[in-house]
C-alpha cells in the first residue's frame, strides 16, 4: 500500500469512531477490503466496522432513516408450532412490531440528544442510514399465533444482530457498514417469556446502537472540522 493511501486510511479512522472506541487500522499486511471496497478496522465496541477511505461525515446534519429489514433465524421455530402456518403468522407478527420498534426507538434517542434532525428528503447535508436486523430470535416469539395456552420459558428473551449501512443520500454511496450483534438480558434461571419481554429487550439493544451511532457521528464531525 502507498503511503500517501496509508494515510489517508488512518486520518478516516481515526476521525470516524462511531462512538466504538478508538478504531485502528489492521497492519497493512492484514489489511481486509469487502467487496465494496470498505476498509475493515478494529473496533472495542462493535463486531465488524468497515470504513470507506477518504469518508468524510463532518457536513452531514441530518439523517434518513430507512425501514428496517428483519430476517429471523432460519429453521428457529420450526417445532414451536403446531402448522407452518401458524408459524408465519407469528413471524409477520414480530417482525412488523420488531420494524415499528426500531424506527421508534432509533428516532427518540437521536432527537433527545438534539445534534441531528430526520427528514424524508434526500440533500447533501443527508446522511442515509440502511438497517437490517439478521439472525433474528425470540425465545418466545409470539403467543398469540399459537393455538394453545403454551408458557415458554428461557434465560433469555432472545439476540439479534444488527447491519447498519451510512450512505450518502444523494448518491448512494456506502460510506460505512457495522455489524454488531446483540442479546437480551442473560437472567441466569429459566424465566417465563413474553411479548412484553421482547419489546423491553429489543428496545434496550436499540437504543444503545443508536446511541453509539449518534456519538461516534458527532465526534466525527468534530474532529472533520
């Protein structure tokens, strides 16, 4: 790698670090590229952090939140179920509260902290934000599509994994990818689960990613300036 390349690597990491703690560059030698061309780089506070070189996020002053996707983990419900139907049922079910919640959630923190605005219009002050919720599992994922009275214990309400892509609004540039994975409270005991476990505990887990992402974009913006 050229120096001048080497450089310009380490000024974007060390300007962008989501609020992840100190990102560092692999050594050049162990250097990782996806296939879009991000940059991988250690974080202490997400699994998987990948930088575009060069991104600059310090003009971005507002944020377009796209839907959440939401794919829970295959196969995970199979015998949970009396009918695959029943059991589609309930993913349709959670998903949509799950979608709801997160855009709900994601929103609150990131106006309470004041240092960006929403908007549903594209601008080259927009930052865009792509979420998917992968490998998604509620120990108890919805009672209420179930033919029968049946009580579900676990020690927890369940994990699920987020895919978060920064994009620039008006081009559709990725501009950087997380991915971190996430579980409930690990209560140590067999608890009963509910919806109700579920809201709370998906709910705690998305706030604490939105309030990394909006930290880790303020510090960015002013160390950009």
């Amino acid at each position: 790698m050229m120096a001048n390349n080497l450089a310009t690597l380490v000024m974007v990491v060390t300007s962008l670090s989501l609020g992840l703690g100190h990102a560092n560059l692999y050594a050049a030698d162990q250097a990782d590229t996806s296939f879009d061309q991000l940059t991988k780089v250690e974080s202490k506070k997400v699994d998987e952090l990948y930088l575009k070189p060069g991104a600059d996020f310090s003009h971005y002053n507002s944020l377009l939140l796209k839907e959440a996707d939401v794919a829970f983990r295959k196969n995970a419900y199979r015998n949970d179920f009396a009918t695959r139907g029943q059991m589609k049922r309930g993913m349709e079910r959670a998903g949509a509260r799950l979608k709801a919640l997160f855009d709900e959630s994601f929103r609150e923190v990131i106006e309470e902290k004041g240092n960006y605005t929403f908007t549903d219009q594209t601008g080259d002050d927009t930052l865009m934000l792509v979420p998917k919720l992968i490998n998604v599992y509620f120990a108890n994922l919805d009672e209420m599509s179930r033919t029968n009275n049946v009580k579900i214990y676990a020690e927890s309400a369940g994990e699920m994994t987020l895919v978060l892509e920064l994009k620039d609004s008006v081009t559709g540039e990725i501009l950087a990818r997380i991915v971190d994975q996430q579980e409930a409270t690990d209560w140590g005991q067999l608890v009963r689960q509910s919806s109700v476990d579920n809201h709370q505990q998906s709910k705690r887990i998305i706030k604490r990613w939105a309030n990394q992402l909006n930290d880790g974009l303020v510090e960015s913006a002013q160390q950009g300036q």
